[in-house]
C-alpha cells in the first residue's frame, strides 16, 4: 500500500526526533559515568591521602616527633600522596592505548593558536581572576559572621624559620603538584570527552567539594573555573600548577609577614598584591581582545545533542557524584559548627 507524502515526511520527522533523543539519552548516559568516575577517583585519592596521614601521626607519636617542625615536613611529604590512586589510573590509561596527553598536557602556545605574547596576557588576566575570586569570599565570611557561624578551619601557626619554609613548600610546591595533576589533569581529562564546557564546570564542582568547608568551597570553584579554561585553552598543565603554586604562594607568605612585621604590615600586603595583580589582570585582558581579538580567548566548539545544564546535572545521578556531594556537605557541616 502505498505511503502518502504527509504520511512519509511524518514518519521522517518521528524518526528524526527518536534519533536525537536516543542521542541526548547516550550523551547524558556517558556523561553520569564520565562524573561517576571523576568523583570515585577524586575520594580514593583522598582516601589514600588520610590513610598515610593516619599512619604517619602513628608512628611521629610512637617516637614522640609529632611537635614542630617534623610533623609539618611530614605533613608536606603525606599530601603528595594524594597523587598516588590517579597515577595508578593514568598507568592502567596507557596500557589500554589512551595517549598521555589526554592528562598531562605539555603543548606550546604555537600548537593552540596563541602567541607568545597573547599567552603571557591571558595567564597574568587569569591570576588577576583568581586572586579577584576572594572578594565573594569576603562576603561569604560576613554571612558567617552574621549568622554567628564557624570560619574556615586556619592551618596551625609556625614561628620558626624551618617551619615558615615548610609551610611555604606545601603550599606553593606540594598542594599545586598534586591538585593539579588530579583535578586539571585527570579529572578534567575524564571529563572532557563530553564537552570542554561541561569539563570545566563539574571538576570546578569537585574542586569545590574537596576542600570540604563553605568559604573555600566558593574560592575553590571560582579558581577552579579558572585554571580548568587555561588547561583547556593552552593544552598545558604545567601554566596551571604555576597560577596555583603563585596564589598560594603569596597567600602563605601573609604568615612570614604577620611574624616578621605584625598583622598590619601583613593585612596591608595582601591588599596591596590582591590590587596589583586584579588591575594587572584587567589590562591584560584588554590588551589580549584589542592586539589578538577574542578569538584568542574561544574554546573549540563541539555541539551536543543534550544541552549543558543536563550533562552537568548529571552530578545528581552518578554513585561517585553523590559520594562526593555527601563528603562536602558533612564536612562544610562540621565545619560551621565548629566541629573541625
């Protein structure tokens, strides 16, 4: 019997529309595995770190070491641990055939498209954006205050010169290694096949619920936007480690500061560098659009048959992502009642 022509462009547009919901249903299905397996390394990782800080605070109390400066070297030497379950992952990656680059990046700004020059003013206005990430910090810190809640918890107070420098070497050598390596690195290198965008957003979401607390929760998402689109823009982790090693650098170094010279010389150097770098960041990015124009700042576009909003909600849907979702708000609970 022979098929009317209403009846065939029916049964075609019908088709059409079946193949693109299959399409977003296989999209949303890869992205929730995708999250699943991001979240799940992100707290065997964390796992594994507080495994050895466990054993190490065991055996620094047995020969009563656990004071001073040893404990915060240990303490140093433990976190680096935290890259231990991703490099086991990226070890089983290479064996199944998947290229090393997909995690830890090298490119040069010739092979993305950018000069020299254009890359140096997209770094200085990505620093400027994460040092400007603070300000909605503060006012986080106000609500705290107002509702008569807990702050952060503050990393304990060394006065001697070894223990300023370990300090130092933690968080401007070992944080930035390891953090950026699992979330800039693999984490990211997860994600991506879902989209660059989709990407950044959710490991900037895992970056935020790793830190387990409300005010470093929006610190850590806001820098964690940032040094997401960089390592996706250059192709290279190495510019992230170095914008993150920066920022905790000259935020640690408010400690050597408020010991040498007092807590005015020191709050008076972090609004002094917290200036600097935002203004320095702002007329980077100008010069950045009006010498090389905004091409210098796009991500490559690939299209999606399901929008973004629902590859990224699919953080609710996953086993690791409620995993993850769950670590961060008990801890942030704890950590407004004072708890930790």
């Amino acid at each position: 019997m022979p098929i009317s022509p209403q009846t065939e462009q029916k049964l075609l547009a019908f088709l059409e529309r079946e193949e693109h919901r299959e399409a977003r249903r296989v999209e949303r299905k890869g992205a929730r595995r995708a999250v699943g397996r991001a979240s799940l390394l992100i707290f065997a990782a964390l796992l594994c770190m507080q495994c050895f800080s466990v054993l190490m605070q065991i055996l620094l109390l047995r020969f009563g070491a656990y004071t001073g400066d040893l404990a915060t070297a240990w303490g140093c030497a433990v976190y680096l641990t935290l890259a231990l379950v991703p490099l086991f992952y990226v070890y089983a990656a290479r064996r199944s055939g998947q290229p090393l680059g997909i995690f830890l990046p090298q490119s040069r700004p010739k092979a993305v498209g950018l000069s020299g020059l254009a890359a140096g003013l997209l770094l200085l206005a990505a620093f400027g954006a994460i040092l400007a990430a603070n300000f909605p910090v503060d006012l986080v810190s106000r609500l705290l205050d107002w509702f008569r809640l807990s702050h952060t918890p503050s990393m304990p107070e060394v006065q001697t010169g070894w223990g300023l420098a370990f300090g130092l070497v933690y968080s401007a050598l070992a944080a930035p290694l390891t953090e950026e390596f699992l979330f800039r690195g693999v984490v990211l290198g997860v994600l991506r096949p879902y989209g660059d965008g989709f990407a950044i957003v959710v490991s900037a979401v895992l970056f935020g619920l790793y830190h387990g607390n409300v005010e470093q929760f929006v610190f850590a998402f806001l820098v964690g936007l940032v040094l997401s689109y960089v390592r996706v823009r250059t192709d290279n982790l190495w510019w992230c480690v170095l914008l993150h090693g920066a920022n905790n650098f000259l935020a640690t170094f408010y400690t050597t500061v408020a010991t040498l010279w007092g807590g005015a010389a020191a709050s008076l150097y972090v609004d002094a560098y917290t200036f600097f770098f935002v203004a320095l960041g702002i007329v980077a990015l100008f010069l950045c659009l009006r010498w090389f124009g905004t091409k210098t700042l796009q991500l490559v576009h690939i299209s999606f048959e399901s929008p973004l909003s629902q590859r990224c909600a699919q953080i609710f849907c996953s086993l690791g992502g409620w995993v993850m979702l769950l670590y961060g708000g008990i801890s942030s609970a704890f950590a407004l009642g004072g708890i930790v």
